[in-house]
C-alpha cells in the first residue's frame, strides 16, 4: 500500500519519505503515475492501481478522483522559494482544447490548430498541456498531448505564432469525461456503474432525448473499475427504450495507452516538409562516432580514424542542376579514386623537350613518362621542387634515343652494374625519392632490343 500525506505548503511525503511539491500525476485506466513536472524521467511513483494508494488517509473509488486530489498534494510553486512565501502566486495546471485531430496529421496540424485561435497564457498557468482528440475511423481514440514551453502571453491570433521548439510531445493518454466536455459539439451521458457490462438496458431505462443532428451524444459508464464510452449514431430523434445495440459505436477502452516506438514513428505518416523521416544507425560503441552530416557533406569516423566526403562550392552562383548516377552493379565493386588513376597515366614527353633537356616535375611522380625520339636527352630531377619521401616515378624509353638522369643537388643511389641511363628499344626504368636531396635509381630492365 503506498501512503501519500501533505507536510506543509511546500512538501509531501510518500512512505515517510519527505519531497518538494514539484511532481504531478496522469491516469492510465486504473492506475495513476507520478513524476516530476520539470523532468519526465523522474518519476517517483510507477503505475499503480488507484485503490492501493492512500492519499491523507482516504482511498478514492476511481483513478479519475485519486488524479484531482493529488494536484494541489503533489504540486505547488512555492518550492521556488527558500521561504514559505509563495509571491502571491497560486499556479495551476492548465488544459487547453485544440480540436479534433483526423489522420493524417503532424507536428503542423497541431501549431496550425493552436495558432488560428486566440490564447491568453498568465504566469500561474503551469503546466499548460495543448491537447486534441485523435479520431480513427470517426471514432475518439485517444487524447493527443503537448506540453507548452513558451510561457506566458497572448498565443496565435491577435498574439505571437507558436512554433516548433515551444511545443514538447508528450504521451498520449486515455479520454476521460471531463475531456469529453470539450470536444466540440459533444454531449455526454453518464450511465455510472454498469455491473454486467450491457448498457444497453441502461440507456433504455428511462427516454433518451437524442434529437439534434449537430451534436455527438456521448454515453459513459465504468465496469470493474474501467471507464467506457458509447456514441450514438443512430437517426437523431427521441427514444423511448427502443434503442439496439446497432444503434451505438464503442470506443477503445479507457486503458494503459503504450507510447510509439521509434520504427512506428517512422512508419507514420509524420511528414515535415513533404520530407519523410530519415533513420541512420550507429553501430558503434558508446563514445564512438560513425556517421557525422553537415552542410559541407558527410563524415565516417571510428575512433582516431575519419575520412569526409565534401562537396565543393561552386565558382559562380549559376542555375545548374546536376545529378551523379551510381550505375547498377551485380558483384561486389568499389570506385576509383584520383590518385589510383594517376598511377596508371601515360605521359608522352617529346613536346616537352627543350634543347635535349626534358625537366621532372611534381606531378610527373606516380605515372610513367614515355619517350620515343631519335635524339639522346638528359631527364633533369631538380630540388627547386616539392617533392615528399616515397614519391616513384617510371619512365619507359620507346625509341632510338637514349634517357640519362642528371640532377642539381640530389645524390643518385644505384646498383655498381647500373648507370642512371637506359639504353635500347624499350627500356624501362625507375627511381623512388628516398629522403631529402636523394633518389635511388632502378633500371634498365631491357625489354627488347
């Protein structure tokens, strides 16, 4: 049994255990939930059944009158204060009636409903919950909350536009009769207790006058501690205890309502934009980063290791639409990058030959430099340019003339039985940048004569 009694203006206590009057309560069918209105994960009672708690020494017959006695129990602003004034401040929690909300809907269909009305929010008005009844195949199947996170003022018309980061989802929730009363157009009926569950007979029991077309006439009645709803839809008229069961739609039992998970979230029909929600796993250990997106490009990252996918700016701001198409593909595959092509380039040197002197430059390293004239030429490897530790060139002699490797200030490495020179048709060659200012020549593999 768990036992709740009000301390003072300030504190409450739960099984001897004294705290600050900082939580609230929400029914879920016949169990009440407390916690902490300024953290949700705190919560300091899970559901329990109402007739197991004893609020100031009284047990209350339903879930519904346990829930209003625990408001002014479980909550007050005061706890504010390091004294016991309160600032004249007398907050109060607050429910607002948006409408009804039809499939589909979204986050937008909330700020629209809340924004095309009028509402005056004042300093004590904590918490403020925005809600609406969610309709399902015509039917109230749940109550839609949003908590307000924008404080006081003047809402929607005549005021400042709600948006995005001043509503907060919360779960939804069971509708109840006072929630009933609100929906628009609605009459309700209250049957009370319906022992055996038919009521029918209680409806027939005495003349139902149900004659505007209008209006939504609500029947509720509880069984076993469970709240019910009924709606007529009958021909609108006055009944004389000749109402059937035809004549009436049930709605879903006023019982525990399971918030959606993740992939139901996805699955729905939740659109911003026209854009569908995106998922993207991380598979990684806690603490560890895999896919990082920004609006340069994207990121894979593992521990020290990273490597990004940027997208350049373009020169000039023009209208071009361009699109790059992954073909299709029925193995296994990778790309190629730049520098794996650059590997395997050709480079004919004739035309940049000047008085038989041809000069290496940075971007010669990693392909193959090809020369077929008649004439002998010097290949100038110079320290006027930038070149990095492990850069190798090829060169592949493909005519009469002979290569010979000269330099400005590198010390050319190679075996006892070979100069750095190549001769005959078809001589390959290669030499390696080993450290600064040296090279290590490898060659004249003779291929053909």
């Amino acid at each position: 049994m768990i036992i709740i009694n009000s301390v003072n203006d300030t504190r409450f206590s739960l099984n001897g255990i004294e705290y600050l009057k900082n939580y609230i309560s929400q029914v879920h069918g016949q169990s009440v939930e407390i916690y902490n209105c300024y953290e949700r994960n705190d919560i300091l009672l899970e559901q329990t059944k109402y007739n197991n708690i004893i609020l100031n020494g009284q047990v209350y017959n339903s879930a519904a009158g346990l829930h209003a006695a625990l408001q002014s129990a479980l909550f007050t602003r005061s706890t504010l204060t390091s004294g016991s004034s309160d600032f004249n401040q007398d907050n109060k929690g607050r429910s607002i009636y948006i409408g009804t909300i039809t499939e589909p809907y979204s986050i937008y269909t909330i700020l629209n409903k809340i924004n095309s009305r009028r509402t005056v929010i004042e300093a004590t008005d904590t918490p403020v919950i925005f809600w609406g009844d969610r309709l399902i195949n015509g039917i109230p199947t749940e109550r839609v909350n949003y908590l307000w996170m924008g404080g006081k003022g003047v809402i929607g018309t005549e005021g400042s536009p709600a948006n995005l980061s001043q509503l907060y989802l919360l779960p939804p929730s069971s509708i109840n009769n006072s929630d009933i009363e609100e929906i628009d157009n609605s009459i309700i009926i209250d049957l009370g207790e319906v022992a055996n569950g038919i009521y029918i007979d209680f409806i027939n029991a005495e003349t139902r006058e149900l004659s505007q077309a209008d209006k939504k006439y609500y029947f509720s009645y509880t069984n076993n501690g469970n709240l019910y709803f009924v709606i007529f839809k009958g021909i609108p008229g006055i009944y004389n205890g000749n109402l059937t069961i035809s004549d009436f739609t049930a709605t879903p039992t006023n019982t525990e309502i399971i918030a959606p998970g993740l992939n139901d979230v996805l699955k729905s029909s939740f659109q911003a934009n026209d854009k569908r929600i995106g998922l993207f796993e991380n598979e990684g250990e806690e603490g560890e980063t895999y896919l990082e997106l920004s609006a340069n490009g994207y990121s894979y990252r593992k521990n020290d290791y990273e490597v990004s996918v940027l997208f350049s700016a373009p020169v000039t701001e023009t209208n071009v639409a361009a699109s790059i198409t992954v073909p299709a593909v029925k193995e296994n595959d990778s790309f190629a990058l730049r520098s794996d092509t650059k590997k395997q380039q050709l480079k004919v040197i004739d035309n940049f030959i000047i008085n038989n002197l041809y000069t290496i430059t940075a971007d010669d390293f990693g392909k193959t430099l090809i020369y077929s004239g008649v004439d002998n030429i010097d290949m100038l490897l110079g320290t006027d340019i930038l070149y990095e530790n492990g850069y190798t060139l090829h060169f592949l002699q493909a005519g009469a003339g002979t290569i010979k490797f000269v330099t400005n200030g590198f010390i050319l490495h190679h075996a006892a039985d070979e100069l750095p020179e190549t001769y005959g048709f078809y001589s390959m060659a290669a030499l390696t940048i080993l450290d600064e200012f040296s090279v290590m020549v490898f060659g004249k593999l003779k291929l053909a004569d």
